[in-house]
C-alpha cells in the first residue's frame, strides 16, 4: 500500500499558504507512528518538486513493501508493524544552475557566455516570489537588480564595483550571516578585494574516480572541476551567483523554523508518540536543520536524512575554527534537539555544491589549497559531510545496496560518500537513499 502524502506549502517569510492544508496533516498523524517530512532544494516550480517526491516515496514504499518478509535486510524487517505518512513541503527556492556556475564548460575562451550567464543570473535575482512558481513582481527590486546589469560594461572603474557590490548586499538579509561559511565577510568586505579575489579562477577538487564522474574539460578520467575565467566580468558574474546561493540560505533558514517547525510541533501535540524524519534535499537540508534547531533540548524520536545539503559543512561543528567557535546548527547536537541519527550524502560528483562553496572560500580570502575539499574551512555539507564533529568520528561510511549493514545510532552524525550511486546534486531519488533513510528511521 503506498505511503500517504499531504502537501504543505509556505511563503518566502515561512507563512502557511493554506491552513487546511496543515489541518489535514495534523488530523492524520494520531491513525501513523511515523511521519516523514520531505523537503526540496533548488527548483523552478511545484512540479519539479513533486517528482523529486514522487519517486523517493516509491523507493521508499517499495522497501516497506517487504518488512514481512523473512529475507528482507533485517533493518527494514525492523520497521514490521510500523505506519507511515508524508508531509511534502514547497516552498520558493530558484534555480541555481551549474551552466550559470561554470559557464561555457569552463573555457577559458567563454567570455560571451560569462556575460550572457552573469545577466541571467541578475534576472534570476529580481525573481522574489511569494510562493513556489508564482510570478511576484517587486519594482525596488528591479531598479536595483537592473542598476546593477547597467554596471557590467563599465566594471573596469573602481566606483561601478564599489556600486555593483552594494546593489547586491542591498538585496540580501545581513541576519543569516555567519561565521561557519563565510557569509558575514561578504558584508564588511572592502569590495575591491571582493573583485580581487573572486577574479581569480575558482577550482573544486575533482570528482572521485569511483564515481565515473569526469572533470570538465577532461574527456580521460577525472580532472578538477572549476570556473578557469578571469577578470572583472567573471568576478562580478560569481558575485551574483553568491547572492543568489545567500538568498535561498536565508530563505531556507525562515521557512524550516518559521514554517516547518510549527507543523511538526503541532503534529506531535496531537500525537506524542509520533516518530518524525527530516528529509532535505539541497537548500531543503538547510531547511530541515533549521526546523531541528528549534526543537527542544532532548527531544526524542526525530531523525534527520541530509540529501547533498547546501550548507556550510562545518554547520554541526563544535569547534569549526579552532577557537571554540560553534557552527549555526550546533545546538541540533549538543541539546540533543534530535535524539535519532543524522545520515549525510555527500559525493564530489556534486559539481553544484562543488563549485557554490568555494566561492565562500574567496568571499572570506581563504586560499586553501584545495578550494571546496574537506580542508577548505568553508566547504559544503553536500560534498564532504560533516566536517569537524566529534558526533561525526568514526561514522562514516559509503551509501551502499540494499542489504548492506549500517552502523546508525540515535545521537550520530553519519556521512555517507555516495560517489557510486549519486551522480549529480539532483541525484538523490533511488533506492540506495531510501535504503539510508529507512535505517535511520528503524533506529528509533
């Protein structure tokens, strides 16, 4: 029988859209013992959104389908007696596209695609919709994004990048700046060492030969992955892509706390003993660990699957600078906001967040040898797990086939290297991740 599913969706400020909705979710948690809470990243519109639902929930079903059965894996025969449903959330999130990230495959010859990928990228900046796939028209926002698309010809003058690089902070939310990626640099920058440094190439660690990915620009095997254009115009396109990967970490952060987190406060009000999972994809990552971290200290019975996330991987750290300093998402862990495990895919296959994170290393003037990597101070959860938490030693592991044993444990981090089954940042849908999920679920 397949998992039932209810949708909910929320406003760019975390508002519901529609009561009823979350009404309907609510009602139906006390007939279920499990509640799994799906949550997507970047895309364009609802349909998008739903398949990605749409065809993890069958993997997802397609394993329950077997708990009965005495050769089932013995962690999915775990979940015997247990009943599921699902909350799908949508929320406004955009687009965040590798041929924008690294346009003209990396040549270094692509300089009329870097412009055509800078404008596009600054159009996707006016786009502040209300709600996932509306067409919300904000005329400041326009001025200002088209001011800055004015600039471009002219960014040879020190002034028009002083100007560029204010338009641009004018457009974001200083408030969801932190320390952990390297976001609060970009509002006190001087924005000529911002032009400086983002003027430089940009190079990710190449995708791990295991995981039959290939570098751009390298037909052979694997190569690095990276943004080889130079020079003011490039600066200024990876400048409007940063904003863009700002935008939607704030966005992200709002929705999961404001939005998500009451609905699942509400569904466990009305049934207590309700075993919830938070399941992110991308930015919906980012969304989900916020819903966590509003959770009470000790709460029991929440599991948390990361799907490439895209947010800091020092996000969960105790101590991500050496100096004591804590990640955003630190009390996720040290109050035990979620008692259950937390599972982590991560591969070098994801050229989206493979190239995203190091732009937080040049926004911040870090020159880490290899810009994005595990060693970068400023890497993505989606590429290297979780780096520099303790919950995270000696949990780490490859995501494997159906049947394979993993070690999860209510109160671990668990960083699955999927280079052999995710190919790319969408990749996240089959039934190796279901398999994870479901583990995670059967050790509470």
């Amino acid at each position: 029988m397949a998992t039932p599913h209810h949708d909910v969706e929320f406003t760019r400020q975390g508002a519901v859209h529609d009561a009823a909705q979350v009404a309907a979710i609510v009602n139906a948690v006390p007939g279920v013992t499990d509640l799994l809470v799906f949550c997507h990243g970047w895309n364009n519109d609802v349909a998008e959104a739903r398949a990605l639902y749409t065809t993890l929930l069958a993997n997802l079903d397609k394993l329950l389908a077997i708990r009965d059965e005495a050769l089932a894996p013995a962690s999915v025969r775990k979940l015997k007696g247990r009943t599921f449903a699902a909350l799908w959330v949508f929320w406004p999130s955009k687009k965040f596209a590798d041929s924008d990230l690294i346009p003209g495959g990396g040549a270094a010859s692509a300089t009329a695609a870097n412009d055509a990928a800078a404008v596009r990228v600054l159009d996707e900046l006016k786009k502040d919709p209300e709600r996932l796939g509306a067409a919300t028209a904000d005329p400041k926002r326009d001025r200002i994004v088209e001011q800055a698309k004015a600039l471009l010809p002219n960014l040879g003058k020190a002034n028009a990048r002083r100007t560029y690089v204010a338009l641009l902070r004018s457009l974001l939310d200083k408030k969801a700046a932190h320390e952990d990626d390297g976001s609060a640099s970009f509002f006190t920058a001087d924005p000529e060492a911002l032009f400086t440094d983002l003027g430089r190439p940009v190079v990710a660690p190449p995708p791990s030969a295991s995981g039959g990915a290939t570098g751009i620009g390298n037909a052979g095997g694997a190569a690095s992955l990276g943004d080889f254009l130079e020079g003011a115009q490039a600066a200024a396109r990876r400048l409007a892509n940063y904003a863009t990967y700002y935008q939607m970490k704030s966005r992200a952060g709002t929705v999961g706390a404001k939005g998500i987190a009451p609905v699942v406060k509400q569904c466990r009000k009305k049934h207590g003993g309700l075993r919830v999972h938070l399941i992110g994809h991308s930015f919906g990552g980012r969304a989900v660990i916020a819903a966590a971290h509003t959770l009470a200290a000790n709460t029991p019975n929440v599991t948390v699957s990361l799907l490439q996330a895209a947010f800091s991987h020092n996000g969960l750290s105790g101590d991500f600078d050496g100096a004591g300093s804590p990640g955003v998402f630190r009390q996720v862990l040290s109050e035990k906001r979620v008692s259950g495990p937390i599972v982590i895919t991560h591969t070098k296959n994801d050229t989206a967040v493979g190239v995203a994170y190091p732009l937080a290393s040049r926004v911040a003037f870090q020159k880490a040898a290899a810009l994005g990597d595990e060693n970068d101070p400023y890497g993505g959860m989606g590429r290297n797990g979780a780096q520099k938490t303790v919950e995270a030693h000696g949990h780490a592991t490859a995501l494997g086939t159906v049947g394979v044993t993993y070690e999860f444990a209510p109160g671990t981090v668990n960083n699955l290297r999927a280079d052999n089954f995710i190919k790319d940042h969408g990749d996240v849908a089959g039934i190796q991740v279901a398999y994870a999920i479901l583990n995670a679920a059967a050790a509470i």
